[in-house]
C-alpha cells in the first residue's frame, strides 16, 4: 500500500513550484521530505492534500485515485496532514480540539442532535475515552482544559498531532512538526511518531532540522526546484553528489 | 402592566428572536451576515399575504419559516466558499433585493403602499387580552428558540462550528466538509428570522417596504455586539438594551425640548450608535462577555 505521486505539475504564473514530481510512499513507513526553501515541498503537500490542485499530474492512495477529491475527502480517505503553523481551534479547549477531530459524528447533524440524543451520549463518551487515550499519549493532561490559543508552539504542534490521530487515518504528512519547538520537547515529539508508526500509522514529513529527521525517518526524498532530486535511505541520499551541490553545497 | 410596556416587550422579543439567529450565525460560526433583514422581511410578507388569503395563522408561521429558511439555501451554496468580507457582501445585496422585489412586485406585495389589515394574533380576543396572549406565544417561541440554540451550542454540532469560526481550513483538514454546517447554520437562523418577521406583521398589522431597510440589520448586530458576541446570553439582553435605548431616547423630548419631532428620530438612532462606540471602547466584549472569555 503506497501514497503515490506522478508528475504533478503545479505553476503559479509563470513559476513553477512542482515540475513532474515522482514520489512512492509506503503507507506504514516514516519518510522524510527535505529541500531547500522555495523547492516546492509545502506546496506538494498542499496539492497531495486537496488545498491545492494540481495542474497535470495523477496521485493515487491505496491503489484508489484521490486526484479528484475534496480536501474533506482526502482526509476521509485516510490521509491527514497538519500545517507549518499551528491551525488550533483556538477558542477550544485542548480537549475540544480533539472531540471534534473525530470523524462521523452523529451529534454533528441537526437531526441526530435533536432527535438521537441517546446515540449522541454514547459516541460522546466513547470520544471522550480516546480523547484521554491521546491526551495521555502526547503528554498534554497539564493543559488539556486550557484555550488551545494559550499554549506555546511545542504544544500547539503537538495538538495538531493529536487531532490527525483522532481522525485515525493510514497517513500523516507532518509539515515542519519540530519547527519552534525546544530541544526537549522535539525527542519526545520524535519518540510518539516512532511509537505510532510501529502502530501501523505511517508519517510523510517535512522538517528543516535534518539532524533529527535522519535520526526519525527510514526514507527520504530530496526536492529542489519543484522535482525530487534523490530518494532512499537518508545517509545514502544524503551522500549523492546532486544532492551535496543543490542542497547541502556549503554546509558540507 | 400596560399596553405600552406589553407593546415593547413584543418588539424587544422580536429582536430577541432575529439576535438568536445572528448569534447561531456569526457568534457561534463566524459567519457576517449582513443581510438578516431579508429573511425577516420574508417571514413577515410570507406570513402576511398567506393570512390575508384566509390560511390560517397556526399554518402560516411555519411557513414564514421554511420560506425563509428556503430562501438562505441558494445564498448558501453560491456564497459560502466566498472569503468572509465577500460573503458580507453578498447578504447585504441579497437583503436590498428582497426589499427591492417587494417594493416593485405590485401584484404581489402591493409595492410601497404595502400590505395593510393583516390579521391579529388572537382576533377574537379585545384589547389588552389580546396583547397579553400575543406577548405570551411570543415569548414561549422565544424561550423554544434560546433552548434549541444552547441545545446546539454544546452539541458536538456546536463545537464544530466554533472549530470552523477559529480555523475553517483545519476543519478541512480533519476531513468534515465547512461549507455544509455552514449553510445549515446559514438556514436555521434564516428561519428563526423568518419567524420573528411573521411575529412582526401579525403585531404591527400593516407593513411596507421601508421597514425592511438594511438599519434593522444593523440593530440586530448592535444588539449582538452590546450582548456579548457568541453568547445566547448576549443575545437576549443586547436586544433588551437596544430596546431601552431605542424606546428610552423618545423620552428625551422631555430634557431637550427645543429639538424638532422630525430631528428626533434622527437623534435617537444617534444615541444608539453612541451607544454602541461607548460599547466598543469600554466593553468589548459584550455585557455578558464574548466566546473569547469562557
């Protein structure tokens, strides 16, 4: 079972920001997304996601083409993605954050609030365990009745993991998870994703620090300009001379 | 009590009611709906011109109601993945051409000379009776409607909307589709509306374009905004002091006598827009405070 992309195209004007992108993701492993800024890896994700439409180009989940789909349906269809900048419902509790991350509510509709109030009692306390579950999970029970707006970056990106979980889906993309998040709070954050992924969950991440993302993930693909350059194990990848001169030219 | 403060309380539960939508609406969605007056003004005509050709009144309410519920459906599905100012936009045209269809649709509505001799709530009953009862099913109305609307704000329903209010985009993300609780949203505050609308020409019994200006809209976000936006708290008591101020500043011809009956209604919108800034400056948040502060 893979994610795969098959040269999507996407131009803004006259910039190209995906240029035939090529990439198979397995749905159960940690894979890694890096590139210099501007190389088209968020905008990928914007178009892998539904928040963007490609231009040419074919994406497949599962076997099953997702091209075509909503936003909402990608998601439904076992792909979640979190944002660069936290999108917390800020006015929600942490724990509201994540009863409302969970899918096929009946208690969602007009109907079933007014006229199953039984059904809608019993899928509430059944969230409302998960929720726990995660809340625990992510160690977030200090600030589970807080506004999510009142809690720091690590935090907030650790809540948008929480939600993606709620909606139990096959694959996260997790666009820059350790961006402003202190060094502390990045080991744990590493430690849950290995931890969900050895519970089948599987990762597509993007991520600057790519001291921890070699560490986190077992693949990776470079971008740069809009195509993938290499893609493979991360010390191999990180070894191919394209890669060396595109990306890592000075650091290296 | 007298008649005078039955006939207040009417209008100020009238307002009541159109607050409760806008609070479902944008203090819980976050939707700017500038065009509420179109689905009172809907309600009211509906409910009008079905009575004046003999339905019955027990009938013709509900149907001010799905009408005007019906009427936010299109506006709904053309506008809401429109971005929030635009969407404003759209509600305040859509209101103008409510009023401007009533105006000119004679065979209709009669156009400016509007529909007179609406029939009374309660007809067989005589004067202050009659008053009383009206005040009574309006305000039963109105308590089913503050239930139905807390009913909904601690609903999973609810939390959903305040998700889609504090980011529309993640709510995508986690897979539920905005635009459809949206135009739900969008409907039932259309039809409580619609249903303050009827209330309205079945009291005042005689109504006329005019009295479907974008203004009225306007109270009813002031009433909001002085309530506390996001409370159904807020609602019920921004409309209240909308009412005292609006009915409170005739008695100002009393303290200020050299001024004109004619400038008068001017002053008194005056004093209820100062009323509002004074709001904004000292407590932005409301009476009852904002879904900010919970």
């Amino acid at each position: 079972m893979t994610l795969e992309i098959r040269n999507v195209t996407k131009a803004f004007g006259g910039f190209q920001a995906l240029d035939g992108v090529r990439l198979s993701v397995p749905l159960d492993s940690l894979f890694g997304l890096i590139g210099p800024n501007g190389a088209g890896k968020s905008t990928l994700f914007s178009v892998i996601s539904g928040f963007l439409s490609a231009d040419q180009g074919e994406i497949t989940l599962g076997g099953r083409r997702i091209d075509g789909l909503s936003a909402p349906a990608r998601a439904r269809a076992g792909m979640v993605r979190t944002f660069q900048v936290p999108r917390e419902f800020s006015h929600l509790t942490v724990r509201e954050n994540l009863m409302a991350a969970a899918p096929a509510q009946t208690g969602e509709g007009l109907f079933g609030l007014f006229f199953r109030p039984g059904t809608v009692r019993r899928e509430e306390a059944a969230i409302a365990a998960r929720v726990e579950e995660t809340i625990a999970l992510l160690k977030l029970t200090r600030v589970a009745d807080q506004p999510s707006g009142k809690l720091s970056g690590g935090q907030k990106k650790l809540l948008e993991l929480g939600r993606a979980l709620m909606v139990e889906p096959r694959l996260i993309l997790l666009d820059e998870p350790f961006a402003g998040v202190n060094p502390v709070l990045i080991g744990e954050i590493m430690e849950r994703i290995a931890e969900l992924n050895g519970r089948g969950i599987g990762f597509l991440v993007i991520e600057h620090d790519l001291e921890a993302l070699t560490r986190l993930v077992s693949r990776m693909a470079v971008m740069d300009r809009g195509r993938v350059l290499a893609e493979g194990e991360p010390a191999a990848v990180l070894d191919e001379p394209q890669v060396r001169e595109a990306y890592l030219g000075g650091l290296s | 009590m007298d008649a005078y403060l039955a006939a207040i309380a009417i209008i100020a539960l009238i307002y009541v009611l159109l607050s409760l939508g806008l609070t479902l609406q944008y203090g819980l969605t976050g939707l700017i709906n500038f065009g509420h007056v179109g689905f009172f003004a809907i309600g009211a005509y509906t409910s009008a011109l079905l009575a004046l050709k003999g339905v019955p009144l027990i009938l013709t309410f509900p149907a001010a109601a799905v009408l005007a519920g019906l009427s936010a459906w299109p506006i709904g599905l053309v506008s809401l993945r429109l971005r929030d100012d635009y969407f404003a936009i759209v509600t305040l045209g859509f209101s103008e051409v409510v009023r401007i269809v009533i105006t000119s649709e004679k065979w209709l509505t009669n156009g400016v000379q509007g529909v007179p001799g609406i029939p009374r709530l309660f007809e067989g009953l005589q004067g202050f009776a009659a008053q009383a009862a009206t005040l009574a099913v309006i305000l039963a109305v109105t308590i089913v409607a503050v239930w139905m609307i807390l009913r909904i704000a601690k609903s999973p329903f609810g939390r959903l909307i305040e998700a889609i209010r504090d980011n529309e985009e993640a709510v995508k993300a986690l897979g539920k589709d905005p635009a459809s609780f949206k135009i739900q949203v969008l409907i039932v505050g259309a039809a409580i509306a619609g249903v303050a609308g009827a209330f309205y020409a079945h009291y005042i019994t005689y109504i006329v374009p005019d009295q479907f200006i974008p203004l009225v809209t306007f109270y009813v976000w002031m009433a909001v905004i002085m309530g506390g936006v996001g409370r159904v708290s807020g609602a019920v008591v921004g409309a209240a002091i909308l009412m005292v101020f609006l009915e409170g500043s005739r008695f100002l011809r009393d303290i200020v006598p050299w001024i004109s009956e004619v400038d008068m209604a001017s002053v008194r919108i005056g004093v209820v827009g100062l009323l509002l800034i004074l709001f904004v400056m000292f407590r932005p948040q409301g009476l009852m405070g904002d879904y900010t502060k919970r």
